[in-house]
C-alpha cells in the first residue's frame, strides 16, 4: 500500500500498446501521464522515461517491464497499467513486455519510486496467475486488484481466477525453466 501523505494516481490502459514501438509508445504514455499529473510538462516526462531506459532498460523479467520518469515538483505520483497481449519487445534480445507499469514520480520523492516497484512486485507475485491468464483477466478484475495493492482497498490479490498449478512463485503462475 502507498504512504498516505503522497497522493498517485492510477491510470489503467488496455490495449493502448499501438504497433509495439517502444519511442512512441512511450511518448503516448507521457502525454497521458502529464494530462493527469502535469499538462505542460509531457516531453520532460517523455524525456525522463526516455533517458532511464537509454541508461538500462527497464525489463524486470516475467513478461514486466517498469519504465519511469522522475520529475522535479510535481504534488503526485502516476502508475499508467497497460497490459499488451501481442507485447512490446522491450529488450534488444528481443524479450516481449505484456504487463507494463509506467511509472511518474517526483524527482524529491525516490522513495516513493522503490516503494511503488516493490509494491506492484509484490502484487504480480502475490496474484499465482501465469502471465496469459494475467492478460486473460477482465479488465475490471485487473484494476480492482491493482488499485488495492496500491491503495488498500481490499487485499491486492483480488482476481479470483487462480492458476490450478502453481509454480514457485517468481512469476506468479509460471513455471521456471
């Protein structure tokens, strides 16, 4: 769950994964997180996001990338969810993200980036879903459950689809090789 004093906005996208090219996906989800956070402010969020993943890319593993943007003054935190079923290739070995947590924070507020990446982990984790049943998910079922792992509105694992086999846990569902 997210500290109370710093409000985050959740913003919950599906299918707004375009043709797969990262360069413009990630100048859309700027501009959807500066309407949100900061309008005059989307190419320093695209700037930002742009230079972290020039640094290293932001691939966690497991079908998840955490691209992020950290901007000095702003009064809130952004978490833009999108989940691509056809994927982003995201790596240059070619690894796919399907689950993408774009995140904007302020640059005076790391803390609040790392407690917003281990919340989300902790989340993925938490669910046991593989990650086509995770993309299977309705909509509805998928927010819910983020948006009480972030905010603590109910108990963060909410989906009630369940892996019938679950593997150890590193993924969620999924099996590791």
């Amino acid at each position: 769950m997210l500290p109370e004093d710093f409000p985050t906005r959740l913003i919950v996208f599906d299918d707004r994964c375009g043709n797969g090219e990262k360069s413009a996906l990630f100048a859309e989800w700027a501009a959807a997180m500066a309407q949100r956070l900061a309008p005059a402010r989307a190419d320093e969020i695209l700037r930002s996001a742009e230079d972290r993943e020039q640094l290293a890319p932001t691939w966690i593993g497991c079908g998840m990338a955490v691209p992020h943007a950290r901007i000095s003054g702003l009064k809130a935190g952004g978490v833009l969810a999108l989940r691509c079923p056809d994927g982003v290739v995201w790596t240059p070995e070619g690894d796919r993200a399907t689950l993408i947590f774009f995140l904007t924070v302020p640059e005076e507020s790391p803390e609040l980036h790392l407690h917003l990446l281990s919340v989300l982990m902790r989340w993925r984790r938490s669910l046991r879903l593989s990650e086509q049943q995770l993309l299977a998910l309705p909509r509805a079922a998928f927010e819910a459950g983020l948006r009480a792992a972030l905010f603590g509105d109910g108990a963060g694992t909410a989906p009630a689809v369940e892996s019938p086999s679950v593997a150890d846990g590193r993924c969620g569902g999924e099996a590791s090789a």
